[in-house]
C-alpha cells in the first residue's frame, strides 16, 4: 500500500490552540448540472448556486475544509456524457478539498475524470490514476480524506477474466488510517450503507461519510466514537458540520445543519460563462441530432432492424430472439461499457457506418447484434421484396462469425460449439 504520503508527515502531533473546526460536505450530484424548475419543490441545487453558497460560507469561515462524496455523472441517456463533462468542468472551480471516486464517476472511463482538475481520492484503486489520500492542513488543522471503493460494487465484476481495478485489503486500509489519525482527524467515504460500512476499520475514523440518500441529507450522529454523516443526492443541497476538539483533538461536540439552495440563492457571475457555453454545447448536439434523424426518416440509411426482418422470416427471428444475440447491447449496459466504441462496435448495427448505430435514443432498432450485422445492409433486400441480395450474400458463416469473434475480444470462440447456439435457416 502506499504509505510516502504519511513519511512525510511530522512524528509527533500538536494541536492547534482553536478547537473549532468547520467542514463543508456534499454528495452525489447525480449528473444533475441544474434544478429541474418544473415544480418549486425540485427547485433547488445546482452548481450555480453551489457556487454563491461555498463562497459566502469561506467568506464566514476562512478556513473552511470543503469535501464531497462524489458520485458527480451518470450514464443514463446519450447527453449525460456531455453534461457530465461540463460538471466536472464546473465543479473543479469551486475548489473542493477532497473528492470521493465512485463506480457511477467512471460510466464513460478513467481518462474521463482523471484529468479534470479535481482532487479525486480512491484509497484503494489498484494503480497510480487517484489519489490514495489527500492531507489538508488549514488553521492549524489537519485532516485526512479516504475514500474507498467498494470491490463488490465494480461494474467490471460481471466481466470474465481478471478486471481488478481496486484492492480490497482493508488491513492496508487500516494502518493507513491508524498512522493518520496520530496527526489528525480522519474522514473516510464509502458507498457502502451503515450497516455494510461496519465491516471497515471504523475505528481509526473520526467521520464516515455513507451512501448519499435520496435528496434529504441524513440525521449526523456519533456511532462508537465516529461520528457518521449522509449526505442528500441530486446536488440539491449542502452540509455544514461544526465541531469541537478536545485535547486529544477527537471529536468532543458538533453542530450540524443543512442549507438548500433555492431560486432565491443567486447563481454565482464567475460562472456564467461556462454555463452559457454548456447550453451552446447543447443545443447544437440537439441540432445534429435532429439532422441524423431527418437523414434517418428519409430513407437514406441502408439498415432497417431486425423487426423488418421479421415480416419475412419470422422462424429466423424467433431463433435469434432466443438467443444472447438479442441482448447484447444490456451486457456492455451491465459492466459500464456502452460509451465505449471498441465495444459498441460489436454489439450494435452499423456504428460508425453511414446509417447505422447512433445512440440508444436516435437508433433504438438497431441496438444488440441483429440479422444486419451478419448479412450485411438489409434495406435494399427489404423493399424490394427479397429480389435484391443482401450485402454478405455470399459469406459463409464462418466468416461473418469472424467480424467480431476474434481472438482479442472472443479467446474462446469455436466455430462448430458455437454455430449450433444461433443455427437457423439460410437467409435468400
């Protein structure tokens, strides 16, 4: 485990003579940039107003320690992608202290986040992408953040072969937080719930932040000498946690409350630039949108989706609805791989072809591995009734099995065990 950050540290600790410390805390933004302002209830949040907020409490207390659970973007619909960009754009400007990694923050990969200018933590990531630990020193304070991943949890679990992107030796993570705690307060968040939270090493931490709740924060509360917080979701609101140090610098007191972010909160000016180019952003992904779909509608894509198929030769269709095939495109869904093109390739019609696979919302009919993908462009063979041949007429099927069973992506792959599973009548 990596253990330089603490050599460096000074062998004895000495308390600051104030011992009054403030914290600011926050959970999942959820790939919420804004409040929806459909209902006044939902009106509320929103890294506008996150901004105004941070900078007028760090006005009230200048040695404010400010720190998130993360959990900032999600991969839902096509535009989370981009709006989850101009979050972490956006959310590295309010200058955190600290950030939790979540599963949900890397939905369109490492490279994604890493490099954004915020200071992600990830105690027990398997290589050198995150931080193990940040050390925050303010008013002669000092805290330590870790954030640990639960190995449970990884989307890259279901996935055959070793994919181990974290560790899960919680002794490690143990005498990393004993050793800190002997020169200041630690602060450890999770994705875990309490009750799963208790297998951690819970007794070298001095603050466990816990899974974001929907919405509302959570009620604080001290649990065997660790005081425990649960931050609300969405981004709609903060936290602000007061505490008092006794002599041994542990956890004597605390105040906690909750502050919204309503309409009345005004949206910080030194963000409206980025906020305007975020709604430039997308309006124009809207507007090629709606320019594949036009070119779509008009006929000039050469895929038409398995359903046209089916008009013909529904025995064939029957087959391959049973089959794995057909469902294809939710196992890249299941481990977090539908955002990447080396794996979209081979589980969806046509991407990247002209016509072919866009995204879930603009071609939902060509999603998963069809009949397209075998036998070539279909739309010709359709509308003329089956008197125009299809693309890959002449392939045999060895060799449309080959488009994508290769051995990087299919090591196991054996023609005659695994023509049996989707045998079904030649297409004419």
């Amino acid at each position: 485990m990596k253990l330089l950050w603490l050599t460096l540290l000074l062998p004895t600790l000495v308390w600051a003579q104030d011992d009054t410390l403030h914290i600011v805390y926050s959970g999942n933004i959820d790939g919420e940039l804004e409040p929806c302002g459909c209902s006044i209830e939902g009106n509320s949040g929103g890294i506008l107003r996150h901004s105004t907020t941070l900078k007028k409490l760090r006005d009230e207390h200048p040695g404010l320690f400010a720190l998130s659970g993360g959990g900032m973007v999600v991969s839902m619909v096509p535009q989370d992608k981009l709006t989850g960009e101009y979050i972490l754009k956006g959310f590295a400007t309010l200058d955190y202290d600290a950030v939790a990694l979540q599963w949900n923050d890397l939905a369109y990969g490492v490279e994604f986040v890493r490099d954004r200018g915020l200071p992600w933590v990830a105690s027990n990531w398997s290589g050198d992408a995150f931080a193990d630990a940040k050390q925050i020193k303010r008013d002669g304070h000092t805290l330590f953040f870790f954030a640990w991943m639960d190995p449970a949890q990884s989307p890259q679990a279901a996935m055959q072969g070793e994919h181990k992107p974290v560790s899960d030796d919680l002794d490690g993570l143990a005498a990393r937080l004993q050793q800190a705690q002997q020169r200041g307060l630690t602060v450890l968040s999770t994705t875990l719930t309490m009750e799963q939270a208790r297998a951690l090493p819970l007794q070298y931490v001095d603050i466990l932040l816990i899974r974001a709740a929907y919405e509302e924060f959570g009620q604080p509360h001290m649990r065997d000498g660790t005081l425990v917080l649960q931050p609300g979701s969405r981004g709609m609101r903060l936290g602000q946690l007061t505490l008092s140090l006794n002599e041994q610098g542990r956890i004597a007191d605390f105040q906690h409350r909750v502050i919204s972010m309503p309409p009345a909160v005004a949206d910080d000016p030194a963000l409206l630039a980025w906020y305007e180019e975020y709604n430039a952003t997308v309006k124009a992904a809207y507007l090629e949108r709606v320019k594949l779909r036009k070119a779509m509608s008009s006929g000039e894509s050469p895929f038409v989706g398995a359903e046209r198929c089916q008009n013909c030769h529904q025995q064939t269709h029957d087959i391959w609805r049973e089959s794995l095939h057909s469902d294809a495109f939710y196992k890249l869904e299941q481990v977090n791989k539908a955002f990447d093109p080396a794996c979209i390739k081979c589980h969806t019609v046509g991407f990247e072809q002209a016509g072919g696979f866009i995204d879930t919302d603009a071609t939902p009919h060509l999603m998963n591995v069809q009949c397209e993908n075998c036998h070539g462009a279909g739309r010709a063979h359709a509308e003329s009734a089956g008197v125009e041949p299809l693309a890959n007429q002449d392939w045999q099927p060895e060799r449309m099995c080959a488009q994508c069973h290769v051995q990087k992506h299919s090591p196991a792959f054996d023609f005659d065990s695994y023509w049996p599973r989707i045998k079904h009548p030649v297409v004419k």
